[in-house]
C-alpha cells in the first residue's frame, strides 16, 4: 500500500453500535463504506467532484484492498486518512489508514482503484491534468 502523502486528508467517524458484528468489532462492510466516504469527501474538499462534473466525467470503483491489522469497537474513534498515490491514464490508486485516535493503533490498510469515465458514454477517458494537479500528483507536460 502507498506511503502516506502530505497532502492526505482525514476523515473522522464514531464507530456506532450498528456497525458491530456478530464477533463484537466493526464489521468489514464498514470500513468500504468509509472509505467512500472519505474518498467523497477529499474529492470535495479538493475541488475534484466539480471538475469532474465540469469535464462531464464520473468517478467508479475498479477494485478495493483492504488488509485488516486490528479490530475497532463501538464507541471508538477512527481517523480514516487517504490520499491519492498516483494516476494512469484513466485510473488512480486511492489509499487509506484507518487509525484509532485514542492510541494512534493502525487498524487497517487498504487501497481503491478508480476509473475516470466519460458520463455520456460510459468509456474510461484520461484524467485532466488540472485534476491531477488538484491532488499535489506530477503533472505531465
């Protein structure tokens, strides 16, 4: 998974009690609903989901990876930070960590792999460089 950027962005949630499964800790179902979560909110706080909009583009999931480290209980607090490791094309790698905030204990890893499409179409298009640029990646000539 992708070392951590400076430009990440931190997403707090109080883990409820209806995030608990029948072993008594988060349920992995959570933690992809978080990350959408984050990953939303990033994009748009960043200014990425109105140049998306303006470029009449649309965001979807390629493929998730989580690696699970330590289990997180209702109650707790968990900063979910991500950041944007790299562009390709049509494609970027969105990475996260989930941490509990009372002890810093990492719980979890995972990786998003995004695709870029054309609204209309529904076919992957390159990502705009100002969109890049937007998420502190190198901006091609």
């Amino acid at each position: 998974m992708g070392a951590l950027r400076m430009d990440s962005f931190t997403l707090e949630v109080d883990v409820p009690g209806s995030a608990i499964d029948g072993l008594g800790h988060v349920n992995n179902v959570e933690y992809v609903r978080w990350m959408q979560e984050a990953a939303t909110a990033h994009a748009d706080a960043a200014g990425c989901t109105a140049a998306t909009q303006a470029d009449a583009a649309i965001w979807v999931v390629r493929s998730h990876r989580i690696d699970y480290l330590r289990p997180a209980f209702a109650g707790e607090t968990i900063r979910i930070r991500t950041w944007v490791a790299n562009t390709r094309r049509a494609f970027s790698l969105r990475c996260y960590e989930f941490v509990r905030a009372a002890d810093e204990t990492v719980l979890a890893k995972a990786e998003t792999d995004w695709v870029y499409l054309d609204r209309s179409s529904g076919r992957p298009k390159s990502i705009p460089t100002q969109i890049r640029a937007l998420f502190g990646l190198p901006v091609e000539p």
